[in-house]
C-alpha cells in the first residue's frame, strides 16, 4: 500500500518545502523505496505558464509537457526520475476540471461546493499519483502557508486524508521558522506554536516538525517545542541554514528525518540509505581545483529563480569538471556594442538566456558578436540560440534588417520566424511547443562529440524557430544545423564550425541536468570556459 506524506508550511512562505521534501524523497530512495513528489499550488492559474518570471520564478517544462513550479525541477535533479502533469497541480486546474464536469452535468443537480467536491477533486489527484504508478511513498508538498484562505481546501484534504488512511499510511510534516531575536541572543518557539495551533484549527495535528532556523535548536528547546505542540521529540527535526542546498539530504539523516517517518509509517528498510555518489558530488562540489566566471546573459536576472534550473545545471556540470562556476548575471538591457568588450572581457565563457519579447535582444546580440569574434565559449538557450541566429545573419550574412518576427514581424529576413503550427493559436496558456520531442544529430559535429549520440529527446518552450528557407546559406557561411527535428526538420542545434565552442540549442537542456547526469553540454562548455582561461592566461604569460 502506497504511503502518503504531506507537507505543510507555516509561519512565513520560502522556507523551503521543496528542498525538505527532494531531501526526504532523496533519503528514502536511497533506502530502496520508489518515492515521487507532487506540488500543489493554492493560486487560481491553471499552471504557470502564463506567469511572468519576476512573480515565480522559472517556469519548469517535464517530458509530457506540462508547464510547471520551479519545485519540480528540485525533485528531477535530487532524485533523479521524471516528473509529469500529474507532479504539479494548482488550484485553478482543480476548478476548471470540477466545473467543466458540472457543465457537462456529471454532478446529476447537485450543489457544487467546495466540501466535498473540490476536496473530494483534490484527493483523487493526491490517491492517482500513488495507485498509478505504484509508488511506495508519494509526498505531497501543499503550497503556500498555513492560514492563507486559499490553502483551505488543501488542508482540509488532508485531514480528510489522514482520517481515512489512518496514521500508519499517512503523515503530515509541517515545516516551521524558529526565529533568532538578535536584542535577545534567543531562539523563540512561540511562531511554531501559532502556526501549529493554526493547524489544529483546521483539525490537522502535524507528525513532523521541520524547525528553519540560523543555529542550533537544542535539547531543552526540542523538548519544549515537542510538549508545546504535542509531537514526539523526535519528531522536532532541526533544519540549519545549509551552505548548499545539496547538503540538505545530509543534514536530514543527521536528524534521522527519515528513520522518523519509517518508524510512524510502519516502512522497514534493511538498507542504511546508499548515498555514496551524492557525497562524491558533495566532495568535490566543496573541494573544487579549478574554477571558471561565465556571463548568464538574460533580461530577468534580478530574480535568481528566474533562471533557476541553469544555474543548478552549472552546479552539476562545475562539479564534474571539479571546477567552481562563478556566473556574473549580466542584464541584457545594458549591453551594448560599446562597452561590450568591457563588460565581457573578464569572463570565459557566456551562456544566452531563454526568454520572449523585444527587451534585452540587442544586447543579447552584441554580446553573441561579441563571443563569435573573440573565441569566447558561447551556449545560447532557446531565445539565446534565436539571436545568435539573427547575429550571423546581420554581421557575417549581411542582412542588416534581419530578425525574429517575434520582435519584428514585417523583417525583410525573418530569419526566426513563428511555426506553422502555432499561426493559428490564439490562446497564451500551455499552447506552445511544450515537453520532450525528438532531435537527430548529425555525425562529425560538436553536437555528436559532446551526446555521443545521434538521437537525443530535449525538452521544449517555444513558439519561434529558425526559417529553414535561409538555412543552406547559413550552412555555406558557417552556422551549421547539425541537431533536426526527424519529423519536422525543425533545427534544433546550430553550431559554428570554426568556433572553438559556439552552441545554439533552440531547447532547454538545463531542465534535464541533474545530481546523478549533468547535462554534457553544459559539462562541454564548462569545459570550454577552462581551456579559453587557461589560453588565455598562457598567452598572457607569453606576451609578458
Ligand atoms: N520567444 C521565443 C519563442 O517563443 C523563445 C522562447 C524561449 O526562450 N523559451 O520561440
């Protein structure tokens, strides 16, 4: 019988459920379960797709095409196993699914209401992802914070839940802020205390306490949070500021988070959890010989999230190459053909941000000529791989008008122009090109070197693509296809051939890169940024 774990958030919101929740995932796989996560998200969008990213951060693409929360991309990369539409559901798909079926009059003259109807919706989605796939343990993370009039519905499933489950099938671990008073030099349990006592208003007695603090929760504390708000004292786990979020699994064996919720959910595990490649990673992660700065150059990069996934993918693939990334977000906005040279010239290697719309494109192009001229290691991610495109065609090509039709649609080289199939879309939510679709790559290419394949499935977000009918006099200038859609001869992959390291990849790699398989082209071109520095650097030793 498949177990169920919730987790619920109190006090104040990024205290980070999604790591303690990839982190319990990650210690329970290690013992031999099959664990899978799903969020749910107490806002009334269908799913995340039409948010900008300064609201929320990345939107997250799995396999099946379903644009989600940036969370999922925590659980891909800790545990290492797909997600899907069914990983992350929101309040807004919820609804639309109840009324869609009370307008086809499946409910036969019933009062829709949100007990039981929309609860009843809400746990048939949290009971599918188990009975489905046959997980032995679904965690589902509740977003959002206790008390918040959305979350409603969500907590009353839950206690509906464990009612009907019974304890030793179901959990709630309930994660919490411990503040420090600096004025006092004191921890204080008095915020944990409300929020529980917030839940027990609902009729939920948490399992688990997850306690976010800056130092220490000692024995006497545990104790008085454990009496205070009548949980086991074991069940007060101390969740410390970690230096990554990779140490987190570790610290929530330290607390022995695990070994807790297999005592109350009855699961035995001869195992000691096999986390042997996740501390290699973590040595090296810590102990790195070389290191690398690359420009992360995209219009959100005020907001880290925006851009969540890369800079993991950079953490994963620094890591392999035992070499610290240092990313310098560069805004696009404020590049230009002047103070280009300057504002990359300290840098190895730039990676071009996903991104839509006009803002920012010019400096994104300055800077792409920029890295073609100097040899400078260049990746361009879905936009990015767009102008890089229209760079070619303007400065090597010269076709000074030429662009996306994105930005300009009258162009008189609409060298990236909207996809036959997405003409005749009108609606914004989940209408692009979403999800994993074929690419075959072309042997004796950089593409081939670094797949070492020659059919790869990447994930897409987009409704631009490059114009096949310019791409034999790209070719003869230089920018190769060397990465095609088999169906559609959609390009999928340009490089430059003479280039020591110029990608274009019109997907999002970065979605796929994980703890236990970085994503080679993200190793490759770190690995291009270190032998620029060191040529450089040997270069500027010869000169002086
Ligand atoms: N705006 C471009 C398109 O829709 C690129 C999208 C992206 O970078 N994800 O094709």
């Amino acid at each position: 019988m498949t177990k169920f774990i919730f987790v619920t958030g109190g006090v104040t919101s990024s205290l980070g459920k999604g790591i303690i929740s990839a982190s319990l995932a990650k210690l329970l796989q290690a013992r031999g379960f099959s664990v899978t996560i799903q969020k749910f998200d107490p806002y009334i969008n269908v799913d995340p797709g039409t948010l900008n990213p300064y609201e929320h951060g990345e939107c997250y693409v799995t396999d099946d095409g379903a644009e989600t929360d940036l969370d999922l991309g925590h659980y891909e990369r800790f545990l290492n196993i797909p997600t899907s539409q069914a990983n992350n559901v929101t309040t807004g798909r919820i609804y639309q699914y109840v009324i869609n079926k009370e307008r086809e009059g499946a409910y036969l003259g019933k009062t829709v209401q949100v007990v039981p109807h929309i609860t009843d919706e809400i746990k048939r989605r949290i009971l599918l992802l188990g009975h489905q796939d046959r997980y032995d343990v679904v965690i589902t993370e509740i977003g959002g914070t206790v008390g918040d009039i959305e979350s409603l519905p969500y907590i009353e499933t839950v206690r509906q839940l464990k009612w009907e489950l019974g304890s030793n099938n179901c959990l709630v671990i309930h994660l919490t802020l411990i503040p420090y008073l600096k004025a006092a030099k004191e921890l204080k349990t008095k915020p944990t205390q409300h929020s529980v006592k917030e839940l027990l208003e609902i009729g939920v007695q948490p399992d688990i306490l997850v306690c976010r603090t800056e130092y220490p929760v000692n024995k006497e504390m545990r104790r008085k949070i454990a009496l205070f708000c009548n949980v086991t004292i074991n069940a007060v786990i101390e969740s410390i500021d970690a230096e990554t979020i990779y140490d987190v699994p570790l610290l929530m064996l330290k607390e022995g988070l695990d070994k807790t919720v297999m005592g109350k959910l009855k699961l035995t595990s001869k195992e000691e959890p096999n986390l042997d490649k996740w501390k290699e990673f973590l040595g090296k992660l810590k102990n790195p010989l070389h290191e690398v700065t690359v420009g992360l150059i995209g219009k959100y990069v005020e907001l880290q999230d925006a851009y969540k996934s890369i800079h993991e993918a950079f953490i994963h693939s620094g890591t392999t190459n035992e070499c610290k990334v240092k990313v310098v977000s560069i805004q696009s906005e404020t590049i230009t053909p002047e103070n280009v040279a300057q504002l990359l010239g300290p840098l190895n290697g730039i990676l071009v941000a996903p991104g839509f719309g006009i803002r920012g494109v010019e400096g994104k192009i300055a800077a792409i000529k920029y890295a073609r001229e100097n040899n400078l290691p260049f990746f361009g991610i879905c936009l990015g791989m767009q102008c890089s495109v229209i760079e070619f065609a303007r400065n090597v090509m010269g076709w000074q008008q030429a662009h996306s039709t994105e930005m300009n649609p009258d162009t008189d080289y609409p060298v990236i122009d909207i996809m036959e199939s997405q003409k005749k879309v009108n609606q914004k939510g989940g209408t692009m090109r979403l999800g994993a679709y074929q690419c075959q790559i072309k042997k004796n290419t950089k593409a081939y070197q670094i797949y070492n394949s020659t059919l790869i499935y990447e994930r897409h977000r987009h409704r631009w693509e490059m114009n096949n009918k310019y791409l034999d006099l790209f070719e003869e200038n230089g920018l190769m296809a060397t990465g095609t859609n088999p169906d559609t001869g959609l390009v999928e992959i340009v490089e430059h051939k003479k280039h020591p390291f110029f990608i274009g990849v019109q997907y999002h790699p970065e979605l796929k890169s994980t703890v236990d398989n970085p994503h080679p082209l993200f190793v490759k071109f770190i690995k291009a940024a270190m032998d620029y520095r060191k040529k450089r650097e040997t270069e500027s030793i010869g000169i002086s």
